[in-house]
C-alpha cells in the first residue's frame, strides 16, 4: 500500500501494554485475537519490531469503528500487489 490514509491504534509495544492492562486481558487472550501466540505478542511486547499487518489487524480488533473502517477501505481500495 503506497500512502497511509488510516491512523493505525498500536504502533508502539507500550501502546499494546497499557492497552492489555487497562482491558485486563492476559497476552493470550489479547494475541490470539488477531492470529498470533502468547509467545510471539510476548516477543512484540519486548520490543520485536510489530509487523504493518500486525499492527492494522490489531487496529481492526481493538480500535475505534472508525479506524477499523478506514483500515478495511483502504485495503479494498488498494491497487493488487503483482504476483
């Protein structure tokens, strides 16, 4: 995807802590939710770089109606990668 036209909710490890911590979610509930194990949202949580996807699918999951749709539009939108 060329430009970024969505305000993505995670971009930073502690962003993911204290939103985890305020839900009150372990991080087996909070990863598991968007495809990742306990063991690889821990290795995010350390400061292992967050991959784009991670973050928009994570942005879907547990940001606002409106970030999750401007996320969704700009997929659909999006011209397909060759392949």
């Amino acid at each position: 995807m060329a430009s970024q036209k969505f305000k993505l909710a995670f971009t930073t490890p502690e962003d993911v802590i204290h939103y985890r911590a305020k839900k009150g979610l372990n991080q087996t509930e909070f990863w598991s939710r968007v495809g990742t194990t306990q063991s690889g949202g821990s290795r995010y949580e350390s400061g292992r770089k967050i991959p784009a996807a991670t973050k928009m699918l994570l942005t879907i999951a547990y940001g606002t109606q409106k970030q999750a749709e401007a996320i969704v539009n700009a997929l659909r939108n999006s011209p397909p990668e060759d392949q």
